[in-house]
C-alpha cells in the first residue's frame, strides 16, 4: 500500500503527521511511503531528511493520489481548504487524521459520500493497548505545558518565591480547572516553575493525581456521582449543578493570579466555570488562559485565538498550542499515527476485523457512508442495519 504524508495547509499549523524517523517504521510494515514536498519544513524536518529516511518527494498531487493519506488534520479539523483538499483525493481512499467528526458530522458525512475511508484519531478508545496511538493525550500534554508558559511571559509577576537582598517576592497562584492529560502537565509545570499551585475537577476520583503532583485539590460541597463516563472523561453535568459549581468556585477564582481553563467534554460545547463576574473579581494584572475558547470558552468574555482585557485581567483564547512547538509535538504525533497505521496492517486492512475495538471505535466512513454510530446520530441519521457496516 501507497502511504502519502500531507502537508498542513491550515494557516498556523506546523506539524507534521509522520516525521523521518517514523518513514523506516512504516517501511517495515511494508508501506511504501512518500512525503509531499515541504511537509515537515515548519515543523525543523527538511525534504532531504525524509529522503535519507528512505520516503519519496512528491508533489501534492501524486500525495492526494496515495491510496492511504495521513495529515495532522483532515474534514472538520481542516478548516475552510478541506473542501478542495477531499476533492483531490480518489474515492477509495483511505485518510488518517484528526477529523472533528462529533462536531462537524456534516463535513464527514460529504466526504463520506465522496468515497473516502476515514479513521479519526481522536476517537481512539482509551484502553491499555491503544494508549501509544492517543493523539489526544500526547498533544494535550503538550498544550497543558504551554499554557503555563503563555500565562507566565503575560503575567506582570513572577511564577515563584524569591529571596533577595531587596527582599521576598511571593509566589504566584495558580488555579487549574479541569485535571485532564492537559491540567495535570500544567500543574506540574507551574509547580516547576515555583508557582503555588490549586486545582479543580469535577472528578473527585483525579483529587490522588492532582496531589501527587504537590498541587492542592479544590472541593467543592457538590453531588458529582455519576461525573465520569468510560475512558476517563468528565461527563457533561446540569445547568443547576454549573450553576452552583460557579458560585462555589468564585472566591478561589477571586484570589488567584492565573487561571488555566483545560475543562472540555468531546463533542460538546464546554462547561462555563469563569463567569464575567468571577473574572471583574480577579485582581487587575491576573490572567486566564481558556484552552476551551475554541468550543465556546470555559471563561466567559474569552474569544478563539485572541487576547481580551476585563477590567485588567488578561484573557487568552488559545486554539492550537501544539502547533507553537511543532518540532517536538509532531514527534509524539508521528509515534501515534506510526503505532496507529501498524495496528491497521496487522488488523488486516484493508480487510478490517468488526470486533477490533480500536479499528471499530475510530471508523468514521466506509462504503460511501457514516459507518460510526455516534457520528451517525449527530448527523441525524438513524442507526445502520446490524451487520450493514
């Protein structure tokens, strides 16, 4: 099989799907692999690295042209050039990348339709011997780190304790909402960086994490049996629960200096934890970084991908934190969708086992049609006949 490596064409993504060293793992699967032109140069790897690592140069052309593309985003992900990008590629084809498809079923459901195959990276379940192809995780490590830095050069104050001859300078506090793969690496990097150190979650069973990080776990009077749903991940709540989660919330709020907002559940608009009464609160000089400001903000007054200021208080949107450090995120992206595309192989592609969860849970379209059941419904398309996929 023909394996393509695309180039982003979102404007501000600089990773790349598979970088040199991945091209001789792919090569051992018997994957004959090729590189469009550029791909890997945002990201520090050069068209003359993949050639030594024994990929092919193409154009984007003959790249389209691979019977199995791979990119770091694809469909609902892709932004406004994905239409074109689909329309280059044959019907047959199979793509590997993030997709969006809980949020932009309708994007998936046309390309569906135009013949593709297409596995969503982000669906991929989180059990034992799926975790080295979690995208998820891997980049949100990555942003959970950022954010701390981000908040850190926009803060007017240093992040630790220091004792000097002019006298002691006290830390910084940092709140983190949500204990996620991205939460727990910004505790742990404001606490590197000297900060003291709080957080949140609506899990209490994360509260053991987030201690071991030396952070303090923030409890709240509140009913949250029933917050996990499987794999993990917090579970979207009532209005009445959100209600009285902000109120509780809003003193600690009030009396940090930065605010790290890592809280989202997949496939929904995220939970509102930071009013505009709780941010008017904040001290003049404070800063929150809202990692949901692409799905609606976990802070209220945030805008994707912008800088606002409240009443002093610094709100950053960031979207697309991975992308700032391209060089070692695509790393970590590259072993993801290596380990990923081995599993297909192995699985038999592109004959699929149906009782291969991996395979099973991140098939979005086959055969010219939505295949996974979830997309299906928020297309609002009904269930498929039991053996039809």
């Amino acid at each position: 099989m023909k394996v393509a490596v695309l180039k982003e064409t979102l404007p501000g993504e600089r990773r790349v799907a598979v970088v040199p060293a991945g091209v001789s793992a792919l090569a051992k699967l018997g994957l004959d692999v090729s590189v469009e032109s550029g791909a890997g140069l945002a990201a520090g790897f050069s068209d003359d690295d993949y050639r030594t690592a024994g990929a092919a140069i193409v154009s984007r052309g003959d790249a389209l042209a691979a019977e199995c593309v791979v990119g770091v985003r694809g469909c609902g992900a892709a932004g406004d050039r994905w239409a074109e990008e689909r329309d280059g590629l044959r019907a047959g084809t199979v793509l590997v990348a993030m997709c969006d498809p809980l949020s932009s079923p309708e994007i998936c459901l046309a390309a569906a339709e135009h013949g593709l195959t297409i596995f969503a990276l982000e669906l991929v379940p989180r059990i034992t011997r799926a975790q080295s192809m979690d995208v998820l995780s891997s980049q949100a490590n990555i942003a959970g780190y950022r954010a701390v830095i981000v908040a850190a050069a926009a803060l007017p104050r240093i992040l630790p304790m220091m004792t000097t001859a002019a006298g002691t300078l006290t830390p910084a506090k940092v709140l983190v909402l949500g204990a996620g793969v991205a939460g727990l690496q910004a505790i742990a990097t404001a606490k590197r960086l000297g900060a003291q150190v709080s957080a949140y979650d609506v899990r209490p069973a994360v509260k053991e994490q987030v201690q071991s990080l030396g952070a303090k776990f923030v409890e709240l009077p509140l009913e949250t049996g029933g917050s996990e749903v499987a794999g993990g991940y917090a579970k979207a709540m009532g209005d009445e629960f959100y209600a009285r989660q902000r109120e509780l919330l809003g003193r600690v709020v009030a009396d940090s200096d930065v605010v790290i907002c890592t809280a989202l559940i997949p496939g929904q608009k995220a939970p509102v934890l930071v009013t505009a009464d709780m941010v008017r609160r904040m001290r003049p000089g404070s800063v929150v970084v809202d990692l949901a400001a692409e799905r609606g903000g976990n802070c209220e007054g945030s805008r994707p991908d912008e800088t606002v200021v409240v009443d002093g208080v610094t709100i950053l949107g960031p979207t697309n934190l991975p992308a700032d450090v391209p060089f070692h995120t695509s790393q970590l992206y590259s072993k993801n969708v290596v380990t990923f595309l081995a599993h297909l192989v192995k699985a038999g592609l592109p004959d699929l086992p149906v009782d291969d969860e991996i395979c099973r849970d991140t098939l979005v379209a086959r055969g010219g049609q939505l295949v996974h059941p979830k997309v299906r419904e928020r297309a609002g398309l009904p269930p498929l006949a039991p053996g039809s996929a």
